[in-house]
C-alpha cells in the first residue's frame, strides 16, 4: 500500500468507511442466501450486494482514485449504471423461470395461472 | 434531422458512455465517439421499439432521489431481517396482485426496473390484457399497504412522465 | 497513517467478500433446485466484480476497474442465458 501513503486523512478515513460498509451488505446479501427460507425470499438478498454493496465500494474507488490522481476518475459510473439496469432484468428472468416451473409442478405455493376466458370463434387470428 | 438522429438521448448516453470509457475528451475520442453514437441510434432506430419519450426533466431527477432513498431506506430493512434470522421472518414473505392503470410500456419497464433493484420486492409478472402485475415483496405485512406504496410512490408519477 | 488505514480496511473488507463468496458457493452446491444455483452462481459474479474493485484500490492500479466490468459484463449474460434455458422447463434435474 507504498501508494496510498500521500492520501489525506479524511480520504483514507471516508474510503475505509465505504469499503466496510460496502463489504459488510454484501456478507449481509449473501448470508440471506443462505437463510432465507425459499426461492423467490433468496432472490431479494442479492439486491443488497448489487445496490448498495456495490455502489458504496465503487464510490470508495472513485474517491480513492480522484484524490490519489488528482484528477476526476469517474469510469466507476459505468459499472454503476450497468447494474442499476442489469440486476432487475437477471433478477426478474429468473424468478418468472422459476414461476414457470413451479406452476408446471403445480406447486401450491405460487399464484395460478390466472383464469382466462376461452376466446370466442373468429377471434382467433 | 429525425433521420440522422432518431434516438438524441440514446445517442448522447452512447457518446458519454465512449468517453467515460476512453477517460479522455480530447477532439479524437469525441469525433469517434460521435461516429459510433450515430451509428448506435440508427440501429436502434432499425429495431423500430415503441413511441414515447420521457417529458419533465425535473420530475424524473426528483424521481431518481426518490429512489435512492428508498434503496438505502429497504436495504437497512432487509439486511435486518436477514440478520434477525429466519425464525421472525416465518411466513411473512408472498405474492401480491396489483392492478395498475399505466399502460405506457416505458412506464412499466421503468416501475419494474425501481420495484426489482429496491431490496424486499421483485416484479415477477405482468398480464398486458387486464393490467395487473404480480409482485413478490420479502416483508408481507399489509398487503393494501403494498398496493397503496406501488401506486402513489411510483406508478402516478410514472405515468406523468411517460404518458 | 492513511496508508495503515486504508491497509487494515481493505483487508476487513476483503475477508468479508471473501466469506461472502463462501456463502454463495454453499448455496451453489446445496441447491435444493436449478433456480437457486442460477441465483447464487449471479450473486458469485457479482460478489467477485466487488472484490475485483477492492483490489483495484489495494494495488492502487486501473486495470481491476476494466476486469470487474467485464466479470459485471459475464454474469449478466450467463445469467440471463441460464434463465430463458430454465424458462424451457425441460432441465432434468
């Protein structure tokens, strides 16, 4: 860590700050994967990883970098961004698979199908 | 002018998504950032995705704000109900069924991206023909609470931007 | 100073992903079913996209930035793959 040493205090302190804590929700996260009782209240936990887990560590690096470089690094924003909008679409993927499965079981703990009315002749295209 | 540039917004999110990358605004970076950003739009524009462009600029950043806080506000919820453990959690997570009014796709795209990345909901379904969407939520106390937080928090205010 | 700092909080930080991955890959192993391996296998590659960034900041070089988006990159298409073949439903499990 020969690099850090001309870091000012109050970056290092706020650095370290958003790294444990960054750090920290992400065990947190990943422990609920290991608690939760079923599928889809496991598929909540890894949203604390991907929000602010990651956010606070890669406001950690940006900091860390701007003021080692004394420059704005801002690439960080990019990973951001890409799990801000990827996470919901993996996430909700996931779940309707695995609503899907469990409706083809027909596994009491899920929704229906909801029930349709049959489409009247002619209608059909 | 339409031609060239069907898509402005996705091509300035491309541009900036260039020079982020490169870390650079020299003229260069710019000049092929623009190229590609151009050449972006237009394939967006042969994939011919649905009309509709966000209005209100003040109210999709109050919206954003909105929405980190609520992010910081339900991962201190969820991380202490994980940490509690899973006995005083027993039963308390399910689906819920909400009918929603907005029928604009952007909207819906938009409210199911806010619902799915906030820790302790998943949007898990929508039936385009009656409108209604299904929503798992981790702590299930009140389910008319749940409906009422979805449609004043997020789908009104949706539906003034994109409708 | 800051160096002693920032040393102790980055290594705090890293044992914690790393008990964190440990976590997901129990889950991996255990299952019980193809959808909770496909979850932890995600929150694998996120957890490892974080750690990537924590090392980017221990050696105090770029490079991890480039790999911790392309690990984001991987995951978000391995696990978008791995979902539409579960939505198939004719994994034989």
């Amino acid at each position: 860590m020969t690099h850090a040493v001309e870091l000012p205090l109050w970056a290092a302190i706020v650095v370290a700050c958003l790294l444990l804590l960054g750090a920290f929700l992400t065990l947190v996260g990943s422990i609920g994967l290991l608690r939760l009782r079923d599928f889809y209240a496991r598929v909540h936990a890894p949203t604390l990883a991907t929000t602010l887990g990651i956010g606070c560590v890669l406001l950690a690096s940006m900091l860390f970098f701007t003021v080692l470089q004394t420059r704005p690094v801002l690439h960080e924003v990019l990973i951001t961004a890409f799990m801000v909008l990827t996470t919901p679409v993996t996430l909700m993927l996931l779940t309707r698979a695995s609503l899907y499965r469990d409706r083809r079981e027909g596994s009491p703990d899920v929704p229906p199908i909801p029930a349709r009315p049959l489409p009247k002749d002619g209608a059909e295209r | 002018m339409t031609r060239l540039l069907p898509f402005p917004l996705v091509t300035l999110g491309l541009l900036i998504l260039w020079l982020l990358l490169n870390e650079s605004v020299s003229p260069g970076a710019i000049l092929l950032g623009s190229v590609l950003a151009l050449v972006g739009g237009g394939a967006l524009w042969l994939l011919a995705p649905p009309a509709g462009r966000p209005r209100r600029v003040l109210a999709i950043a109050r919206l954003l704000w909105d929405v980190l806080i609520e992010i910081i506000r339900s991962n201190n919820a969820v991380a202490t109900l994980i940490l509690r453990g899973p006995r005083s959690q027993a039963g308390r997570s399910g689906f819920v069924l909400i009918p929603l009014a907005m029928r604009s796709p952007y909207g819906l795209a938009a409210l199911a991206c806010i619902l799915t990345a906030t820790p302790g909901t998943v949007w898990v379904d929508y039936d385009a023909e009656d409108g209604t969407m299904l929503l798992h939520v981790l702590d299930l106390i009140d389910e008319e609470q749940w409906m009422r937080i979805v449609k004043d928090n997020w789908e009104r205010r949706l539906m003034e931007i994109f409708e | 100073m800051s160096a002693a700092i920032l040393f102790w909080a980055v290594l705090v930080a890293q044992l914690l992903l790393a008990a964190a991955m440990c976590c997901a890959v129990v889950r991996l192993l255990q299952g019980p079913r193809a959808q909770d391996r496909v979850l932890a296998l995600d929150t694998l590659y996120v957890n490892a996209a974080i750690l990537l960034l924590v090392f980017g900041i221990r050696t105090g070089s770029p490079l991890y930035f480039e790999a911790a988006l392309l690990i984001s990159l991987l995951g978000f298409v391995a696990t978008a793959a791995l979902a539409k073949f579960l939505l198939r439903g004719e994994v034989i499990e």
